[in-house]
C-alpha cells in the first residue's frame, strides 16, 4: 500500500530532493544537478514562479519508506494567458507504477479541488526551466537544464491514462560541419539587403543584454504551444544561475537600428562538469567542478528568438552563420538545438538543413478530469 503526504518542513523537503538522487543513482546517464539549486527551485522565497503559482510537494511512501515524488501545480498565469483550466505536474520521480498511479492521482484529486478539468506534465515547474519526460535517447547523457529520467516512466504515465500533449525535440549539430552552402547563401542574400547587425553578447552589460534578451524572447514566442512570458523576477532568476558558465562566444544578438530583434544564445554544458560531483560542492565538489570544467566541449542552444516583425528564414540563417564562425576555433565541437516544439518548422527545418540530428524526443502529457 502505498501512502501519499505532504511536505511540510525542512526535512520532508531534503527527503524530497534526496529521493531523485537515489532513484537515478545507479543510471550512468543521468547527471545529478546541483542541490542547493534544486533546493531554491523549490522555495517560494527563492523562486519568484511561485508569486503566480500554488505548488504542493508531496511524497509516496510505503512502509515507511519513500517510493516516489510529484510536485501539484496550479499556474494561474497560465490560466490567465491560455484561457485554460489546467493543472500540471513536475518533478516527477517514482519506484513503480503502484507508486506513480497513487501520486498521479493524488495530483488529480487536488486539481479536481480547485475547479480544473485538466492536469499537464511534467512540468518542472514549467515550460521557461525543465520540461518534458524522455521517450527517446537514453543512451546519451543530458546537457544542461534539460531532464532524463528512467525507461518505465512514459509506461507508469500512460498506464495512469495520460496521452501526448506535445512533444519537444533535441537536435545535435557537429559544429565542424558548418552551416552548409544553402544556409550560408541564404545568410550572404539576407546581409546584403538588409540593414542588420550581428553581434556577440556583452558580459559587462549583463543587465541591459538580460533585458534585451527577455523582450526578444517574450514578443517572439508569445504565440507558442503553452508558453507563458516568465516574468522579469523569473527570467533575471534563470540568468543569474546561468551567468557563472555563461561564454559569450556562445551567444548572439541581431541588431537593426540599434533595436534588438533577435538573439541566440547557447550556455556551455555544464553538466560534463558536474558529472561525477554528486550534486554537492562540498567538500570536494568545487576542485573536481574546476578540473572537470576543462572538459566542457559541447553547449546547449536554449534561446531562440526573432521577433515578429523580421521573422525570416534569411536572419535566422545569419544568426547561424555568426555563432558557427564565434564556435568553430573554439573547445567546443557540438551545440544541442533543444528544446524545440515538434510542429516549428522555423527551427526544426534549418536544424535539419545545417545536417544536425533528431536524437532526443521529450513528451508532455496531458489527462481529462472530466
């Protein structure tokens, strides 16, 4: 039998976090993230998702011992922008489908009390962090900021009665292989007509370039399947934690006017690094983070965005083409296009186009209460 309860206090939170690194800890493939991290993304003091968010943490239990975890989620900014009446869940982790049925259920049970007709997940807490179970690629390990997660998973969701929602793509692209003859021409076509400057981002104008960033990325995906602009509090959040890997060979930005109209931007995988730390700095987690990080050889392009207005396949070529030419003299040898919603041909088509390779599928699902 198993036993759902609520996390209340300092302790139940540590068995909550605790559980995933005990859970994954036998998966060569799955890097443990950083506690104090997973720790802050958790507290409504130190996540400003929770100022629009009720989130209920809850754990499994069975005799005794804890066989599973879920977070409840009721995002009334989601609501409010989609005109929805969902809920979702995240953080999910679990022993069995026994397990996973009861915290499921329990989910359901809690959004049935609000008035939702819907739950969605996994969301972690949501679409702007970690998102998505892994159905497909498990034999590579994940970079930065994106999930992995056992085989049985999907099994333990669908036989709970959820079905896909959507699903989200990886794309691995060898920057050795360069952008190819047609991105190239479409990029030297669009540069000579038009009035656009590329540009590297700027670390010593980190609060302008995180403001410049955030407006690109609200007006450019406002439309998307789901997505919610983060708030300021949020998305300058996500860019504090980022900012100690951040290389800014790795990102640009695209200028007409001195107006910024679009941007890419990738952060090292920082993952290759923790590897092997435990999820813990301490004691000996910062030496073996600063030996490791010498091993970084590849990056995570995380955003990508091209405003309304000069939405173009030719500026996207040229944002391209410039960070192929800031990347190829550089450590780094492969860049990850993730996510990226299944049904975007403006991003799926030119990854494709420059010879990456589809090698992960993430799926979000969803179940009627109803």
């Amino acid at each position: 039998m198993v036993d759902i309860q609520r996390v209340r206090g300092r302790a139940d939170l540590r068995r909550f976090i605790d559980y995933a690194y005990e859970r994954n800890r036998a998966d060569a493939h799955w890097i443990p993230p950083l506690r104090l991290s997973e720790r802050d993304r958790l507290r409504p003091r130190t996540n400003p998702f929770f100022a629009h968010a009720e989130v209920e943490l809850l754990l499994a239990k069975r005799n005794g011992r804890v066989v599973g975890r879920i977070a409840a989620i009721d995002d009334r900014l989601h609501n409010e922008t989609h005109r929805d009446n969902l809920a979702a869940f995240g953080f999910f982790e679990a022993d069995d489908a026994e397990s996973a049925a009861a915290l499921l259920g329990a989910v359901e049970a809690w959004a049935r009390q609000r008035g939702r007709a819907a739950v969605r997940g996994p969301l972690n807490p949501s679409l702007n962090e970690s998102a998505g179970l892994l159905i497909d690629g498990f034999d590579h390990d994940p970079m930065v900021m994106m999930p992995h997660n056992p085989r049985d998973y999907a099994a333990y969701i669908e036989l709970a009665g959820y079905s896909k929602a959507k699903d989200l793509f990886a794309w691995l692209y060898q920057i050795s292989a360069g952008v190819g003859p047609k991105i190239a021409r479409i990029a030297r076509q669009f540069a000579d007509r038009e009035r656009v400057v590329v540009r590297r981002l700027e670390l010593r104008e980190f609060d302008g370039e995180v403001e410049r960033l955030r407006a690109i990325y609200c007006t450019a995906w406002e439309r998307n399947w789901g997505f919610v602009a983060p708030t300021d509090a949020e998305f300058r959040r996500i860019a504090k934690e980022l900012r100690p890997i951040f290389d800014p060979r790795c990102a640009v930005i695209a200028e007409v006017d001195g107006q910024a109209v679009a941007c890419a931007v990738a952060v090292p995988d920082v993952n290759q690094a923790l590897k092997g730390t435990g999820g813990r700095l301490f004691p000996l987690g910062i030496p073996r983070l600063l030996m490791r990080r010498r091993l970084i050889d590849q990056a995570r392009l995380l955003l990508v965005g091209v405003v309304s207005r000069y939405r173009r396949p030719g500026l996207f070529a040229l944002m391209m083409q410039s960070l192929h030419r800031q990347l190829i003299d550089t450590e780094y040898r492969r860049l990850e296009f993730s996510w990226v919603l299944e049904d975007n041909r403006d991003v799926n088509r030119p990854a494709e186009q420059v010879g990456s390779v589809r090698y992960k599928t993430y799926r979000i699902y969803q179940k009627s209460l109803t």
